[in-house]
C-alpha cells in the first residue's frame, strides 16, 4: 500500500481511489508503473511515452480502478477472472466486489515481488485465472487446480467468515488470505516443481509432496495437528500436508511483506539501504513491528494484528519462498 498523492493538487490518494477527494480530479492505477495516476473527463492516461490508457469496463460493477489498454476493455486484473456471478445475482454482485478489490492487491504485491503471471491466454492449461464463485447457489471449495483458483465469495461476509475462523479454530481468517493461500499454490507448481534443484530443497523444509493428498486430509480431520506442530509449523492447518505447509508459508511471507513495506512507506518502520537478508529482515524490522502492531490492536480491543509465532524451521520456509522472487 504505497503512500501516494494526486498529481492535480497534491492531496493524498489511495489505491482504490476513482477521483480525488480533495480536488475530484479522476485517477486511475497504472500497474506498470504501480502509481495511482491522474485520466482526462473522457477516461483516458496518457504517459510521457504517448501510450494511452484507458478506465477499465469493470469500474461500476466491481469498483476496478486499474487502466485497461483498450477503450471499453478490461485491464489485467480483471481478465484473470474467467467466472462471475451472473448480473442478476445481486448479492453475488457484492460480494464479487470484496473478493476483486483483495484480488487487485494480491495482483499489485506479486507485480512488487516480481513474481512472474502467466494469464490463461498464454498457457491454456497452466495459466493462472479466479473462478468466482457464490456458495448460495451451489457446493464450493476453495482451492486451486492446475492455475484455477476457486474462491468462495461467501467469505466476504464478516459474520459467515467469523463463523468459519470459529469452526476451524483458526486464529487469522480473511478474504486477502484465501487469495495469498491459494496463489501459494500455483507459484509452487511454477517455480518450484518446474525446477529440480528447488524441488529437492523444498521436500528437505516442507516434506514428500508425493503423499496421498486425500489420506493426508482425512488423517488431518481425524487426528488433527502433531502435538509438537508448533515447533515447525506456522499453522494447524499448514500440518496436513507439504502442499498446504507451503502454500501457508507462502500467504504469511506475502502477509509480512506487504506490512513492512506498507509501514515503511509512512514512517512506521526503518528503510535500509539496500535490501537485507531475509532473516535480518525479519528479526530487526518484522519482529519489532509486528509486536508493536498487536500492542496497538490491544489498545484498542481487538485481537492481535498477527497472531503468529515465527519458529526457526519456519523462518527457514518462509527464507525458501524468499528466494522464489525474480
């Protein structure tokens, strides 16, 4: 979440932000360039380059403020969505709204990251894409599948949600969550079984991926956790198998990422001059940043910002991931 200002008048603006509150010039997101940018009363941004951007279709029904390269067309983020609620599905609708709006973050981190998407037109059978889905009108899990990733969009609603974080015992349980998770998948699938030497070293840290999935879960439902999970494990859940114990360090790298780089950009947080190791990274600007966010949450009555405890095996996952960025 970078700390930006309108270009017009120089007020600050935000992410999500369509016009400037202050002067209500009309702003777009330019995602190659990751600025919220100034466009003309016809919907237009035009670079230093001449090339010309244009509002995407999507602005009215999902709140998409990204810049499409086509006049009526979408942009990036929403052409990875190959299904929606249908236009007469008005809940659907709005909660296809919170579920897009997490999707775009998610979208902007990996851009930070370098983290390379591969769009279902580029690779037919492996490309990443959302399937966007209402359990109100039919059975759906979460997950992902060869670059499909499914979201249950009943998981906007804080009350369903709550419920849901209850039943699993979870202690953290949000929509940008599911998203991070669920990408955690297909990156592994991309930069980590695609290449043997990463493959190796991630069955040392997270274990033989080979395991029956299917018997894995069920152990996991019947027996639950090791006693001893915490030890190396960030997570109950990431227990149940070497798929789900990546793809939970993957969503909690991105979670400490995108925090720090949020708190640095208003001051909450030192900046180095070069970028550091992870684990020095972790130990001298996440550990003392996170324990300062909880205490701010206790402050004010709610449960701490990140309810976690980061093990050295852990550590040593979430360093793997960490060398996964381009």
């Amino acid at each position: 979440m970078k700390k930006q200002s309108c270009s017009a008048c120089g007020s600050a603006v935000f992410f999500e932000n369509s016009a400037c509150l202050s002067c209500g010039t009309r702003l777009g997101y330019l995602r190659e360039t990751g600025a919220v940018v100034v466009v003309d009363e016809q919907g237009r941004h035009r670079d230093a380059s001449g090339n010309v951007r244009h509002v995407c279709a999507n602005l009215q029904l999902s709140g998409c403020t990204w810049l499409a390269p086509d006049d009526g067309g979408q942009c990036f983020s929403c052409d990875l969505t190959r299904t929606r609620p249908n236009d007469q599905d008005a809940k659907g609708l709005t909660q296809f709204l919170v579920a897009e709006r997490a999707k775009r973050q998610l979208i902007a981190e990996l851009d930070e990251l370098r983290l390379p998407i591969v769009t279902r037109a580029e690779d037919p059978e492996k490309g990443l894409a959302f399937d966007l889905l209402s359990s109100a009108h039919e059975n759906v899990v979460i997950g992902h599948a060869d670059g499909i990733i499914t979201i249950d969009l009943a998981e906007s609603d804080d009350a369903y949600r709550e419920k849901m974080r209850s039943q699993l015992d979870e202690p953290y349980r949000t929509m940008l969550g599911h998203f991070r998770h669920e990408v955690g998948h297909y990156f592994e699938d991309v930069l980590v079984f695609g290449d043997a030497k990463q493959t190796r070293r991630a069955r040392e840290l997270f274990g033989d991926d080979t395991k029956d999935y299917q018997a894995e879960i069920d152990r996991h439902y019947s027996e639950g956790a090791p006693a001893d999970w915490e030890r190396s494990y960030i997570s109950r859940y990431a227990t149940m198998h070497p798929y789900e114990d990546f793809a939970e360090c993957f969503a909690h790298y991105l979670h400490i990422t995108d925090t720090i780089d949020t708190a640095r950009e208003y001051g909450l947080a030192p900046t180095a001059p070069k970028p550091l190791p992870f684990r020095t990274l972790v130990s001298t600007v996440w550990l003392p940043l996170s324990i300062a966010l909880n205490q701010v949450n206790r402050s004010m009555g709610s449960g701490d910002l990140y309810p976690f405890v980061l093990p050295d095996a852990v550590i040593d996952k979430l360093e793997f991931v960490h060398g996964l960025r381009g």
